[in-house]
C-alpha cells in the first residue's frame, strides 16, 4: 500500500482540499482509497474509511505541530506539502521542509503546492523566493485562486467533476496526476 501524507503545521494551505481532491482521483480511477482525517476541526468531504483492499491511504493532518509528525512522515511513501504564497507562510513551511529533510534525503518524494496561487506579484515573488532557497530539483505544483473549489466542495464533489473545463480542475488534475504517478498509478484523462 502506497501512503500519501499531507502535512504542514500551518492552518489554512489547503491540506483538506488536496487530500480530497487526490482521493477523488484515486476514487474515479476505481483504485481502492483508505482515506485518514487526522484533524479534529474537519473540513474534508471524505471521512476517515479503511477498507480492506485499499491499494493506497491518503492522509490529511492537522494544522499544528504535533509530536506525532516524525512518525507520520516515517510512515509516508509520498508527502505533500501545501502552502500559501505569502510572508506569512514562510516560516512555518521553512520548519516544515526541515522536518521531512530526513525523508527526502533518504529517497521519499516530497511535493509543494502553491495554493491560492494569483497572478499578482506577491505570489511570483514567493515562487522565486522559494526556487531560490530550496534548491534545485523540488516538485512545485501551483493551485489557483479559485471560487470553483469553495463551490466544489459546497456540492461535496471534486473540482474536476464541477468544473472540468476550469482552470482549479487543470491545475488540480496535474498535480493529481503527478502524484499517481510517484504512486505508480496511471494518469487520469
């Protein structure tokens, strides 16, 4: 079984929507999805279930630190982490790429997506920024700014299925794309 770990410390980046929006992908693709919500303030649509055949466990994290972080990252196959392309974000996501350092050192792919990300400058200015301190070979993925997720989840459905033509859905399905493969699932069309 293949574990994906969404995790930042940090509240409000859009953890819940991606662990969602990967297990919808998994779900439309008829691959088995164990699904493990962590956090206690909610806010996914899917609901921690483990069924028996899952060929692969998404697991969305609460918005702190806690000291159950190293074990979850040992435990992770894949992890993703999201942030928002501002100041603000900058410390807690340095911290973060600290803690799963270890990880990646020894192999384990890490993902960053850019949530919220806009075509105004603070968000082309973080994105240098953070090529800059980072390094060079760092999986970035940008999610938009878009009412189209806050309307896909209202609906209790996947972006993709609301609004499949949308900008959210395309940047979505790439990143979902992205990750299936890590996993070693083929893509969705």
């Amino acid at each position: 079984m293949v574990n994906i770990l969404v995790c930042n410390q940090k509240g409000g980046v859009g953890k819940s929507l991606i662990a969602d929006e990967l297990a919808f992908s998994f779900e439309r693709l008829k691959v088995p999805v164990s699904f493990i919500d962590l956090d206690a303030q909610g806010g996914t649509i899917h609901q921690t279930a483990q069924p028996e055949d899952a060929k692969v466990t998404v697991v969305d994290t609460p918005g702190a630190l806690q000291a159950e972080l190293r074990d979850w990252i040992a435990h992770a196959d894949i992890i993703i982490i999201p942030t928002r392309t501002t100041s603000r974000d900058i410390e807690p996501l340095m911290r973060m790429q600290q803690a799963v350092q270890p990880a990646q050192q020894a192999g384990k792919p890490v993902v960053y997506v850019l949530n919220g990300w806009n075509r105004w400058r603070a968000s082309s200015d973080f994105l240098e920024w953070f090529r800059g301190s980072m390094g060079g070979n760092v999986l970035i993925y940008k999610l938009p700014q878009s009412e189209q997720f806050v309307q896909a989840g209202a609906s209790g459905v996947s972006v993709v299925e609301y609004a499949r033509h949308g900008g959210a859905a395309k940047a979505t399905l790439e990143l979902c794309n992205a990750v299936r493969k890590l996993a070693g699932f083929k893509k969705e069309r």
